[in-house]
C-alpha cells in the first residue's frame, strides 16, 4: 500500500508524502474501528461454539443475528462519522495544508465507503471458526485483504492512477462481506 501510494503519489498533483502521511492516519482510524468490532465478535464465539455442539442452532443462529445487529450498528455510526466528520477526524492527527486536506477528505470518503458492511464480514469471519470450520473462517479472513485488495491495489492504479488504490478498498469489502454473508447463509441452511 505504502508503495502504490508514493509511487502514485509521486505522478498526482499531491506527491509522494501527502498520500502517505493520509494512509497512515487512515489505518489508525479504521484499527480502531476493528478492534470494536473484533471484539464483540470474538465475544459471541464461546456462546456459538458451545450450542453449535450441543446442537443447539436456534441459540446459534440468533446469536449471531443479535451481534449482526450491534455489529451493523457500530458499522453504521462509524461510517456516518466517517462521512460527515471527516475533516475533524482527520486534524486529531496534526495539521496540513488545504492539499493535504483535499486529498485526506477524498481518501476517508472512498476509501472507507464500504465500512458499514465490513463488520458483518469481520463476524462472519470469526463465526466459522466458532463451529469448527476454521478453513472456511480463514478464507472469508483472507478474501478481504489477501485475494481481493491486494491484486486490485496492484491494477486499479493501472487504469486510474492514485484514485485506484482508494477504490481498492471499498470494493474489496463490499465484495468480501457479500461473500462471506453468503457463506454464512449458506451453512445455517444446512441446520
């Protein structure tokens, strides 16, 4: 990321340390976001596991129905927050000049457009290894950054230039979430 950012940088109107300083500000916002959101799913694995073995998928199911919800929920506020107060979010971290601005505000808007549905492909993530499908927790863990983000941080630049590493993101994890709700969906039919 740090490496398509400043080469592309390098070619756009914001050089190489504006892109680069804005990823990190962006990364830090958005672990933060992830650890709320790691932890309530990791809080409902015991109750999932536990009822999945007892064979219990009433309990298992709405389980993970309610921590959708709170997750959903959390993802909603952040993505709002992400979208409306931006600019404020961003001047926590230090000041810069109306490019540094320009480009952040751009950054944070794309970027992280898709945040209201990454929370559900982080539980997702975390559920399948709750009932014992670990394989299929890791791959759902992976799609998002591994198979899906990095070849399209590689070929959106191609074609758009340093706005194709901010679109990377959004639809990496639309596409992630839906897969993973996908996969979930599919093995509660099976109970």
């Amino acid at each position: 990321m740090n490496n398509t950012l400043g080469y592309y940088g390098e070619l756009s109107q914001y050089g190489r340390d504006i892109p680069l300083a804005c990823v990190g500000i962006i990364s830090k916002v958005n672990v933060a976001f992830n650890s709320v959101i790691f932890g309530i799913s990791q809080s409902t694995q015991p109750i999932i596991g536990f009822n999945y073995g007892a064979r219990n998928y009433s309990r298992v199911k709405d389980t993970f129905y309610k921590a959708a919800r709170v997750v959903f929920a959390v993802s909603v506020v952040a993505f709002l927050c992400y979208q409306i107060f931006p600019r404020q979010i961003i001047g926590i971290f230090g000041e810069g000049n109306e490019l540094y601005y320009e480009f952040a505000l751009r950054y944070f808007h794309i970027f992280l457009f898709c945040i209201f549905i990454v929370g559900l492909q982080i539980l997702c993530s975390q559920f399948f290894p709750s009932i014992g499908k670990g394989g299929i927790g890791t791959f759902v863990s992976l799609s998002r950054q591994v198979f899906l983000f990095l070849p399209l941080v590689i070929i959106f630049p191609l074609i758009m230039g340093i706005d194709g590493v901010l679109w990377a993101g959004p639809i990496s994890d639309g596409l992630s979430s839906v897969i993973a709700l996908f996969l979930v969906r599919r093995e509660m039919k099976k109970w």
